[in-house]
C-alpha cells in the first residue's frame, strides 16, 4: 500500500527520515520516534547509545499527554511529534506554544493525525513548522493555506502580534 501522507517542512516538501517505534520494539539505526513513556524510561540510556531521538506527545483519552514532561529531554530532541486525533482536539496547539514560548524549543515540532487544510495556518502560528499532510496535497494549496489570512486578532508563537495592537501605532 503506498503512503498516503507526506511531510511538508518549514514549506517545502521533505522524505521522512524519521520512524515511528512502540514501545516493544528495538530501535534500529534510523532516527526515532518513540513515545513519552518510552522516553521516560529509557531515554537516558538511548541518548548515551547515540540515538537521534524524537517523541510523540499523544492527546490521549482525557487530558493527553503533559508537554512539561519533555523538558528534561529537550536538549536531546530533534523532534516532537504532536498528535491531533480528531479535528476537534486543540491540545496540540497549547503544547506547541508551550515548546516555542515557554520552554525555548528550536527543533522541529510536527503535526501528525488530523492534519486540515482550514487548521494549517493556526498550527503554524503556534509554532508548529512540520505537517504531516495527505500525499495529494499540492505545496500550492498548503502555501494558500498559510496565507489564507492576512490578519490575526491575537498573539502567538509567530511575530505577528495581532490586529488589536496596530491601532495603538
């Protein structure tokens, strides 16, 4: 079966190098993506081993999944996957403030699952700059996407401050 996402980074398209482990599975040379429990338990003896470590931060049933608990392993992640389950679920949006914002992250910080064109450009403004997107996707309409709207009413991870503060200049 062929793919069906591809990766689009920082706006153009990407081959992925990254790949997805549960918790069972052996690591394998190739740059990893594991789970939060996984890191948790294992991540120091993986950053010894050498291992190009990302983490997938899951929304979960009820609250998800705390992104204040990667802040032990920042400095050793490359990326930090954040999962949207549905479109309705914007915890992913908060983490990805809280990466940018808060906790000084500069790696790449991806939207995988329900991944939508009308959400793009918000993901984007919090931070996220890696989108998971369906392999029919044109870089054109993804590019409409973030352009889609020339103003924002409020703050976020992006420079853009917001409407409300142009009219005090």
């Amino acid at each position: 079966m062929p793919n069906s996402k591809k990766l689009i980074i920082d706006g153009a398209e990407s081959s992925n190098i990254w790949h997805c482990f549960d918790d069972e599975t052996p690591l394998a040379e190739a740059p990893a993506i594991i789970s939060l429990a996984r890191l948790q338990d294992e991540g120091a003896e993986l950053v010894a081993a050498g291992k190009k470590l990302g983490v997938i931060l899951r929304a979960g049933e009820k609250q998800g999944e705390d992104v204040h608990a990667l802040k032990p392993f920042l400095d050793n992640l490359a990326v930090v996957a954040i999962e949207f389950p549905v479109y309705r679920n914007g915890r992913g949006y908060s983490a990805a403030r809280i990466l940018r914002e808060q906790m000084g992250f500069r790696g790449e910080i991806r939207a995988v699952g329900e991944v939508l064109f009308d959400q793009w450009q918000f993901m984007h403004r919090c931070g996220i700059n890696a989108f998971e997107v369906d392999a029919d996707v044109s870089l054109e309409a993804f590019q409409e996407a973030l352009d889609e709207l020339s103003a924002a009413y409020q703050p976020a991870a992006d420079p853009q401050r917001g409407i409300l503060w142009r009219r005090h200049n």
